[in-house]
C-alpha cells in the first residue's frame, strides 16, 4: 500500500467526526489533511496506545525516535508510510515544523503529569496538543486574513475541551483525570466520586454544565473562522466544527452517560452536522 493510500485509510478508520469534513476539501488538501493526521495520530498512539506493561522509558525514546522521524522528514529523507506522505505535500503547503514537534512535546506531558490544578496548567498542556494542530491545518486549509490564527486557537480549544468533557471516563482507566483539580473542588466533585463511578450526582452534573459552558464559549468565539480561510476549505471546517459542537452537546445532555460509555453522533446528527456546514451555518 502506498504512504497516500495508507494515511487516507487511516484517517477514515481513525478519525470518524474529522473525516466527515476531510472529504468535503479539494482533492490536493484532503491529500495533505490525511498526510498531516496520521503524522499527529504517532506521538498520541505511542503513549495511549501502549500497554502498562511498557516502561514510560522506552514510552520517551518512542517520542525520541518520532521526534528525529520528524525532522529527517523536513531534511528529505523520511523513514515511513505516514512521513513519506507529510514529505509528498510538503512542497505545496507550509506545514510548520515546529507544530509537529510541539505535539511531540505535548503528548509527552502525559507521562509526566496525571492531574491540572487549574485551567491554566490545562489550557498550556490544550495549547501542545490541540493549537499545534490548528496550525498545521491552516497551513493546508489557506489563510486569508492574519486574524485566522487566534480564531483557530479557539476551535482547537473547543475541540479539545469537547474531548476532555467525553472522554472523562476513558481517560481515567489511564489513570488521567484533565479536569482541572480546583474546579472539582469548587463543585463538590471528589477524584474517589470519579473512580468510584459516581456521577449520578448534582454536583457532578453541575460541573460538566460549566466544562461544557467553556468549550462551547471557544465554539463561538471560533465562528469568524471560516470566513477568514480560502473558499474550498471553508466547508469542511464548518462541519468538523459542527459535528464536535454535537458531541458536546451529547455530552451535556447527559453527562453521566457520556462518562459511562463514550458519546457518539447517531447517524442522523451526523447528517444534520454536514448539512449544517454546507449551509454556512455558524459552530453555535
């Protein structure tokens, strides 16, 4: 299989909510998109992926190794499917380097540290993980006005937070709990309530409420984004954004729920999302 062929698959098998909107690029960028995607799934698969019987050391030198993978891949000589296909659409768009390798950075934070204690330590960890990979797409999607970069910033932020707010209870069965520690206290929610399942609470609904307020507040401030990206790119960023604004609102709905089994779109969200995104409609 070649690097393009085998990217494309991985995207679509992946990334369900994101490959909603990769389809919807011109042919060179979707190309690009999916190179870029599996370039960031690496560092993530290396630390989420490994069993706990793998030493957190050996889990460093696999960052280490993707690390000068990347950078071979930006001196013209990459070493996989995934950086052959980043080395292929190189040329055409400016992914920057750095991006790449501040993911690297980011996913590495989580062998380092298991708890936030407030939502700045949260939003620099959001900013490694999650804004590096808006700057990465809007290195393929086009930029028309400087303003795009803060824009981005707040739908990375969203889409990130939208993925803290479901993914609560997967996160701790690896032992993570991102939701800042002085929030938990402030609502009453003890980290025991959490390992023991207890989330048919009050407090615990009350909590999510305002996580979930939060992302849905970078959600609107990410609105203007679009406008600010080359015509063709336009579609898809709506409706990437407009599926995730969906999950959260799953989330929302019924926290308890989402903690318990993961909250994904039933086909006819998914739908209404693309629809929504090919109509121009705003993420909120």
């Amino acid at each position: 299989m070649s690097g393009r062929a085998h990217v494309r698959r991985l995207a679509h098998r992946r990334g369900a909510n994101f490959s909603l909107g990769f389809r919807l690029l011109p042919a060179a960028k979707r190309r690009a998109v999916y190179a870029a995607y599996a370039a960031c799934r690496i560092p993530d698969d290396i630390v989420d992926e490994a069993g706990p019987e793998v030493a957190a050391t050996e889990l460093e030198r696999r960052l280490d190794a993707w690390r000068e993978e990347v950078e071979r891949t930006y001196a013209g000589a990459p070493g996989t499917a995934e950086t052959a296909a980043l080395a292929e659409v190189l040329p055409e768009f400016p992914i920057p380097k750095g991006a790449l390798l501040g993911l690297v950075e980011g996913c590495r934070m989580d062998l380092e540290r298991r708890r936030y204690r407030t939502f700045a330590d949260l939003e620099r960890y959001c900013e490694l993980v999650a804004v590096t990979i808006s700057d990465i797409s809007l290195a393929i999607f086009g930029v028309l006005r400087a303003e795009a970069a803060a824009a981005g910033r707040h739908l990375a932020l969203a889409l990130q937070l939208t993925n803290i707010a479901r993914d609560v209870g997967e996160d701790l069965g690896r032992g993570r709990i991102y939701l800042p520690q002085d929030e938990l206290a402030r609502f009453g929610v003890a980290e025991r309530d959490l390992e023991a399942g207890r989330v048919d609470t009050p407090a615990y609904a009350a909590l999510m409420a305002f996580e979930c307020g939060r992302a849905r507040e970078h959600f609107r401030a990410a609105n203007p984004l679009p406008a600010m990206l080359e015509a063709g790119s336009r579609p898809a960023v709506r409706v990437m954004g407009g599926v995730y604004r969906r999950v959260l609102d799953r989330v929302a709905a019924d926290p308890a729920a989402a903690f318990r089994r993961r909250a994904e779109l039933p086909r006819w969200q998914r739908v209404t999302a693309i629809a929504g995104g090919l109509l121009a409609r705003p993420f909120v």
